[in-house]
C-alpha cells in the first residue's frame, strides 16, 4: 500500500507566505480516505448561484438565447469527452471514469435539456437563469430519496449544469485542478468526478471538502488513489486559501490550516510510522492467527453485511465472517425479499469462504425498520421492544422464510446459524422447533440442505449470561455481542450524548459478563466468540486471548492490526495480564493497565491510527 | 410490413447490491443508442423513459425492487433483454 507522500520531499518546513502566521485552526470533520497529508492548499472555486445573471427576454430574444444554451451544452460535452480521452483507461482512476459518461448523459437528458429550453421559450428566462432553475428542480427531486448513495447523485446534476453555466458567463469551465503545483492539498466546496479524473495523482497529497459524506465521489476517489481525505467540513472553503500550509488527517477527520512548525514535525512523523505501518501491516493480514508460543486457539473473522465486503475481508486475511448481518437484505425496499433473494445472498457469502465458518445472523431489527406490516413504532423503548427474534417469532412467515433460504444455501459452504436477541430458554427452543419444521419440510420437497448446520446464540441479554449453563445446552455455539451487552448490563444508551461517556468497554461488569460465558463455554464444551467492537480493538486483544476466546470477529481492516498483535503475544503473558486485569476495580485502572502494557510490549507499534497518538 | 408494434412488458428484479445506480444507468442510456424501439422502466406506479439517465436515477430503485420494463417498436424483445440484462446483473457493483 502506497501512502500519499511516501518518496516527496517535504517542503513544508520552509513556509512562506505564513510563516510569521502559524494560525494553527483546528477544523475537525469526516475521516474518509486515511493516511496523513501535508502541503499547500489550493482552494478550487465553486461558482456560487448568486453570481448567476438574470434577466428577462424580449420575444425576439428567444431563438437566440436557446441555440446560445444549446451550445454551451455541446461545449460541455466536447469537454468531457476530451477529458475522458485524456485521461485513458490506464488511469487509476479506473473503473470510476464511467462517470464522466454519466455526467455526458446528463447534458443530453431530456429533463435538463429540454426543461431548460423550455424555461427560456415559455419564462422568457435567460440561458444562465434558465439552467440555474432547471438544476435546482432536478435536485429538489432528489431530496425525496432515501438511498444515501442515489441521493448523492444530485451532486452529479449540480455539477453538470455548473459546467453549462461558467461557459454561458464566459468564466473557464476548468477549474485550477489540471495545473496544479507540487505538494498540493485540494480545498473545494465539493470535488465535480471532472475535476477529481483530471488530478495528477503525484502532485496531490489529499483533499478536503466541505461537503460529502463516506459515498461522496471525493471520498470514492480519495480511496481509490490512497490519498488521505477529509469530508464534511463544511466550512473549509472560505477559511483556508491558496498557499496556506496544511495538514490533513484521513483517519481521524483532523484538519489543521497553518500549523507551527512543532505541529508540522510532529504529523509528519506521523505520517512516515503510518505509511510505514500500513505496509507492514497488511503482511500481516496474510498470516495465520497463531501466538508466539505457537497457539492456533483463535479465529480472526470479518463482520460484514453486504455480499461485496467478501473481497475486503479476504484480503485483509479473514479465516471466515464471524457476523453476517443480513438486515441490509431487508431494509431500504417495500417489501420482503424473497426466499430466492435471500438464498443467492447467503450462497455468494458461503460460497466464497468456504471451507471457513459463515455465522449468518438472523434478522436483527425492530419491528419499526421494516415497511411491511408491522405495526411497532410506537414502542416507548424500541431497544427493549419488539425486535431480533421476537419480532421473528411473531412474524413467523418472515422467519421461516429466511430459515428456508439459509438451510437451501447451508450446502454451499460451511454455515452456521446465530439467533440474535435471546433472554430465555423458551425462545432458543420454539426458535429450534421452527428450524426443525422448516427443515421437513424441505426435506419433504426435495431441497438439498446440511444436516449438520451449527446453530448458536448472540449473547447480548444480561439475562442470557445468567443462565448461560441452560441455553449451553441447546445450541453448538455462544457468540457475544458487545455492543448490546454491555449497552443493556450497564442501562446506557450510546447514543445519548448526556449518558454516552459511562459506556466502557472494561468495565469490570462487562469483563465478568465475559468470562462467566467463556466459563460455561469451556466447561461444556461449546465454542465462545465474540463479533462486537470489542473484538477490533487492539487494545482489548490481549485480554482477550488471556480468557480464551475461540473467534473474533470484526471490521475487516481490524483485522490486520488484531493478528499482528496476536502474532507478537504469547499465552502465558495474555493470562498474566488477564488475572491482573480482574484483580482492579474500576474501568479506568483496567484501561490504563491494558494501555500501559500495550505501550511498553510495542513500542514501535502502538496504535498509529488512533487519535490519541497524535495526541 | 409487419411491425411488432405490440407492447411487450416484464417484471424484474433490481439485482445490484446497490440498487439502479449511476453505472448502470448509464449503461441502460448507451445501451438504447442501438435501438429505434421506445423502452420504459416502471416502479411504484412511476413510469421513466429508458433514455433519461436522470429518469432511472430518480427511480430510487433499491436492490429487490421490482421494475415493470416496457418496450414498443422494432427490435422491442431485444432491447428489453438486454434492459433486464442490466437491471438484473450483479457484477457491476462498482460505485
């Protein structure tokens, strides 16, 4: 993995036009793209609607004014096809120059194309007004739409009638982002895919924008270059200027305008151990999960919920996806995936892990997320409601047709069932019940489906921790979800900015929660795994090898950083600490405990990609 | 002479994990180039022409939906193929 700056020269350290000016403006925003980037920026100007002229025709004024807009928009055009034969299918850009087509496409759309037209002959709008209201419409009706990523596209409009309106006004339709100097950051409102398909990748060490979130093309772009961006800043165009200097932080969405020159140092060490780091660590990746003492005890799996993340987790080295979370199967639509669907979803993931275990969760929404007859929105406490597998019990058709489809694809690879949500023995056995139903009746049909499918638990209920040794009993395998485990065994809601900051990893609740599950795990044979946050965290990875963990499973790009350090600890030394951990009293002692160890076993490797390093 | 001036219809399933996107959008618009027939795309009782990039994009058709694609005109059947080609296909799943 190439960094941004790898092989440049800085030339930050001799800063001219602010050196006596170290402003040092700290704006923090949405870390899209990682890896750090020092330079000067280079603001790329937005036209402003304001600026756009208006007037009303005289009718003679008509005809004119339309073959005016007319070609303009063949202006543009040419444009963008020259752009795109510059730039070649060599470009890294790759794959993503498709939308330079779409932007063409645009241009030539009726409902811009004509609407403008139309705005002149029948408003009597000049061109330039004609476009600017023509656009307008369009993206308001993109503001009805829910999907995230198609609601972005109303940027691609906008972007498209911008280039029609600086040739009508006579301004440059390129913008300062083909010519630009070395060691350049780009600052804009937002990046057009034309501006971004013209950058020369050598001479940008990273972006920053006030607009766009992690489907923005700035953000799309940034990741395929491996240049380090930060999104949504919103208001970095008008407060950095061309020529001042500037940091960047990818990862933690930090931006520093006019940085002293300690600052300056101190990022760019930064910079080097990150680069230097994300090399090392994807050697890692490819490595097997095994301790220094030789103990293959634990399985590093991905979480994931869309089929495409296969590819992500198998390159940073998944044995396998701990979590398949198959709630994006069924949100965003109106109505129920079918069986069909669902079985080719569940097939793909199967199919490209195997032989590696794919746990597949059950549907793990409330009744509220989904659009189809379910009437529970208006639960007072939807996170203690109707939802996971009680929803599924109530809506047995939803569940039994999942159950169907999960058992068809069962054949395809080794699969394993979770039941998310579990508080009481009677829900794990009707659950089972209906697994044995479903499974005579595709036996009675015909379909194919492994008799030997294990079926687990998410252990997330405080309750189901209690009664742990029943449940044991009744399943092949616990998995533990953190994130509500420890939301409902400490009464803290996240997402609650005046509670938030008692959520604690290690809290000793939390760490005895987990160890009386992997207790009843050992003691009746049953494997224990965890797919939370929790598990991703370096910082946790010893403590949790200490208490025996079979698989952890997390965030793909986790994965990496998690088997390095496995790699470098030893059981022994992971037990050692485990005890001392359980012998402190608060969370506080425990994470300063787990942090100093950290800190003085690697040294050299200590956390690059938090935020605190920079600290 | 005979015409196929029939309206020929098919339900279909949008196949890419992120829904009628930017790319196959575009692909349906390049694709029509090569047809003289009149060719829509239906959801949710709104009715789009196949040429209009914008028309699909504002389809907001997430993955599973069901699209009614309609075609009138020469060569009718093949263009709707190769529509419900698009639509359904899996691969071009890259944003």
């Amino acid at each position: 993995m190439k960094n941004s700056t790898t092989g440049n020269e800085p030339k930050t350290s001799d800063p001219t036009a602010s050196a006596n000016n170290y402003t040092n403006i700290l704006l923090k925003g949405l870390g899209v793209s990682g890896g750090v980037g020092i330079g000067q920026v280079v603001v790329i100007e937005r036209l402003t609607e304001e600026i756009c002229p208006r007037w009303v025709l005289k009718p003679e004024e008509i005809p004119p004014e339309i073959s005016r807009f007319e070609s303009a928009v063949k202006t543009a055009a040419d444009h963008l096809k020259d752009i795109k034969s510059r730039i070649g299918s060599h470009h890294p850009l790759g794959n993503h120059i498709y939308i330079l087509d779409t932007h063409i496409l645009l241009l030539e759309d009726r409902m811009f194309f004509e609407g403008t037209k139309n705005a002149i002959a029948s408003e009597r709008q000049n061109a330039e007004w004609a476009v600017s209201e023509t656009i307008t419409k369009i993206m308001s009706a993109f503001d009805t739409i829910e999907d995230d990523y198609l609601k972005e596209r109303a940027r691609d409009i906008h972007f498209v009638g911008e280039r029609v309106l600086r040739i009508l006004m006579g301004i440059s339709p390129e913008s300062k982002i083909h010519q630009l100097p070395p060691n350049s950051v780009i600052v804009a409102h937002d990046l057009s895919p034309a501006d971004t398909a013209q950058i020369k990748r050598e001479r940008v060490f990273g972006f920053a924008t006030d607009m766009g979130g992690k489907t923005s093309h700035t953000a799309i772009i940034a990741r395929s270059l491996k240049l380090p961006a930060v999104t949504g800043l919103e208001r970095i165009s008008k407060i950095a200027q061309t020529g001042d200097t500037v940091i960047i932080d990818g990862s933690t969405g930090v931006v520093i305008i006019n940085p002293d020159p300690e600052m300056v140092l101190r990022y760019r060490q930064r910079q080097e151990l990150y680069s230097k780091y994300q090399q090392s660590l994807m050697t890692y990746g490819r490595l097997p999960a095994v301790t220094r003492d030789g103990s293959r005890s634990v399985r590093i799996s991905a979480n994931i919920e869309l089929v495409d993340e296969i590819e992500i987790a198998l390159n940073h080295g998944s044995e396998g996806i701990g979590l398949f979370r198959t709630e994006y199967l069924f949100l965003g639509r109106r109505d129920l995936p079918s069986e069909d669907q669902q079985f080719e979803a569940y097939r793909q993931v199967l199919g490209h892990n195997r032989p590696n275990p794919v746990t597949i969760r059950t549907l793990d929404v409330g009744g509220d997320k989904l659009a189809v007859g379910i009437n529970s929105s208006h639960e007072a406490n939807p996170a203690l409601g109707l939802r996971a597998i009680r929803l599924c019990l109530e809506r047995r058709d939803i569940f039994r047709t999942q159950l169907r489809a999960i058992l068809r694809a069962s054949v395809h690879g080794n699969c394993r069932l979770l039941l998310p949500m579990i508080s009481c023995l009677t829900e794990l056995q009707t659950s089972r019940a209906i697994l044995d139903e479903v499974k005579a009746e595709l036996a009675s049909e015909g379909q194919e489906f492994s008799q030997r499918m294990k079926v687990g638990i998410l252990v997330e209920v405080p309750a189901a921790v209690a009664i742990a040794d029943l449940l044991a009993r009744e399943v092949d395998f616990f998995s533990i979800g953190t994130n509500d485990l420890i939301q409902y065994a400490l009464a803290i809601d996240r997402v609650n900015e005046h509670v938030s900051y008692l959520y604690d990893t290690l809290h000793p609740a939390v760490l005895r929660l987990i160890r009386q599950i992997v207790h009843v795990g050992q003691a009746t044979g049953i494997e224990v795994a965890m797919c939370g946050e929790m598990a991703g965290d370096p910082l946790n990875i010893p403590i949790l090898m200490g208490l025996g963990m079979d698989e952890l499973s997390m965030n793909a790009l986790s994965i990496p950083i998690v088997k390095k350090f496995i790699r470098l600890l030893s059981m022994d030394e992971c037990r050692e600490l485990t005890q001392k951990a359980f012998q402190m009293q608060t969370a506080q002692e425990i994470h300063n405990l787990l942090e100093g160890w950290i800190r003085g076993r690697f040294p050299t490797d200590y956390f690059v990609d938090q935020p605190s390093a920079s600290q | 002479m005979m015409v196929e001036e029939k309206i020929i219809e098919e339900t279909l399933m949008v196949g890419n994990q992120l829904g009628l996107h930017a790319r196959v959008a575009t692909m349906i618009v390049q694709a029509m180039r090569n047809y003289g027939c009149k060719v829509t795309l239906c959801k949710d009782g709104v009715e789009v022409d196949a040429r209009s990039v914008l028309g699909l994009l504002l389809l907001a058709a997430t993955p599973g939906s069901e699209i009614v694609v309609k075609a009138q005109g020469p060569d009718s059947r093949q263009a709707l193929e190769e529509v419900g080609r698009l639509i359904q296909n899996e691969e071009f799943d890259n944003r």
